[in-house]
C-alpha cells in the first residue's frame, strides 16, 4: 500500500516530523516514515512486514499497563472504524520509555471496508511540551524575543499563582534574581550584538541548570528571575549553586576569537508567611546585591 503511493506523499510523509506507519487488518506494517525511524530508532528495513502483535514497541500506559494485545488504538479502529487517541509510552530500540502522544484512523478501500489503519504519533516528551508552550507563550506575548524565556509580564503572574498556592495550600516555593555580570563592560568593550549573545547564553544555561517545573524568565535588562517550587532551604542552595557554577563554565566568543568568561550573581529567598510579592522581590533583590559586593559569581540564600 504505501509502497504504490506516489513518490510525492512518500516524500512528504517522510519529512514529517511525527511518526507515521500504515498496517493491514494483521496489523502488519506496510509503510513506516523516517519520523517513526527517529522517533523510535527503528528503520523501515527492520519493520516493514513485522506484525505490530510482535510488540516491538511495547507500548505501556501510563500505569506501566501493556497495551499491544489489550487496549491497543489499531485494534480498536480497525474494529469499530473511529479515531482512536492515546497518550502512551513506546520503547525506543536503545531500550528507553519515550512518551508519544498517538492517533489512528482507518484506511478504506473503495467500497468503504476497512483495510487498514494509519498510525500517527508525536513526540510527548518535557521538550516537546516546553516548545509547545513557548509557541504558546509567543502566541499570548509572554515572550521574551532576545531569550526566548518568559517574559516579566508571565512571570508576574507565575508569581501572583505561586504566592496564591502557598496561601491557601501552604505549597513552598522560592524566588530566585539572578544579575548577568558587568553586561555594561561587554556592551562598552564589544558591541551591544555580543552583549545580547551574552544575555541569550545565559538563559539558556539557566532554563537547562534548573528543573523542568520551575519557571525562569527575563525580569528586564540584565536580570534574571525564577520562580522554584516545592522546595526547601538545602534545595534552594543546590540549585542556586548550579545556576551560579553551570553560567560560570559558559563563555561566549567575541570578535576576533577572544573569549569572555560570563558569570551571575544570584539571590534566593524562600517565600515566608504574611509576605507579600514586593517584599519577598525585595529581599530576594537584596540577597542578589549582597553576592555582588561580595564578589560577584557567586549565590546568596535565605
């Protein structure tokens, strides 16, 4: 079937970055696109004419329930001729759990019987969700253009969320402001395109040294400000810690290949009863010029 396709939707299905497979009634594999092959590290060659109740992929909910011989989407189309979709983890050929977001249709035949089905699915993953909200947040104008991180209107109202969380439910959380060191100097020294570089640097730096739940965004200028929850004081050290050492081993190159060492300095302040936003701000802004006139490149916690 998907072998007599056109060489032109071959080629277009290949280039698709979600994975997409075609199979019989058998559920045997007629067609398997080189996004099914990224996604799963398996290729054509080694699946075309393989049955899906081998369970290869093994697919699991997310209960860790085998899905292949039980609740699987394709029987299920093929039975009733509906769309199917489920959130479900596969296993990649290297032996990982790689979490796939799947939708199945039913393939016909001219007479309207079905024949087949068509699988289709996505990388559900904590990076594909963090595109899908930066796409978001660019959407809404929560975005930062030069970072690519939120932007101080999002994390005011991350802000305002979290303090809310603590009042009612008592769910702890931490305010982080983190200061770009002598940005000025870069700007003055080697253009302010070296300085935005900088800035772009270090966010990125920042966005992988923290967790997946915390959000951290541009605060405006040279600062930083991260909103860290469910989090206690010996956390906080740690991840202050991190930021501070993860941007010290970042380094951009300016013209004519010399390079510049960046660093941070950071002020971390858990969130503390009857504390409003702009007090806990302030004192998390204090801590951060404490750990400047201390030196720089360095984290203060409280």
């Amino acid at each position: 079937m998907g072998a007599n396709a056109p060489s032109f939707y071959k080629e277009l299905l290949d280039n698709l970055s979600d994975g997409v497979y075609f199979v019989d009634r058998e559920r045997r594999i007629l067609y398997w696109n080189k996004g099914a092959s990224r996604l799963t590290g398996y290729t054509s060659e080694e699946l075309l004419g393989r049955c899906c109740q081998d369970n290869i992929l093994c697919h699991v909910d997310y209960a860790g329930r085998e899905l292949c011989n039980a609740s699987c989407p394709l029987v299920a189309t093929i039975a009733d001729g509906a769309m199917h979709e489920a959130s479900v983890f596969l296993r990649h050929k290297h032996g990982r759990r790689v979490p796939v977001f799947v939708r199945v249709q039913p393939i016909r035949d001219d007479q309207g019987s079905i024949i087949g089905a068509i699988e289709i699915f996505s990388d559900d993953s904590a990076q594909s969700e963090a595109l899908r909200k930066a796409e978001a947040l660019k959407r809404m104008a929560f975005l930062d253009h030069l970072t690519q991180l939120p932007n101080r209107r999002f994390l005011e109202m991350s802000l305002r969320s979290a303090l809310l969380e603590y009042r009612e439910h008592k769910d702890p959380f931490a305010l982080l402001i983190i200061d770009l060191d002598r940005l000025k100097g870069i700007n003055d020294r080697f253009g302010h395109s070296c300085g935005d570089r900088a800035l772009q640097e270090v966010a990125k730096t920042l966005a992988g040294a923290l967790r997946s739940n915390d959000i951290v965004g541009r605060w405006g200028g040279d600062e930083f400000l991260a909103v860290v929850s469910n989090i206690n004081k010996e956390v906080l050290d740690d991840l202050a810690k991190r930021c501070v050492v993860m941007v010290e081993q970042t380094t951009i190159s300016a013209i004519g290949e010399e390079t510049i060492a960046l660093s941070i300095s950071l002020g971390g302040a858990l969130v503390e009863p009857g504390e409003s936003i702009e007090e806990l701000i302030a004192r998390a802004d204090a801590l951060m010029y404490r750990s400047k006139s201390d030196g720089r490149g360095r984290a203060t916690c409280e």
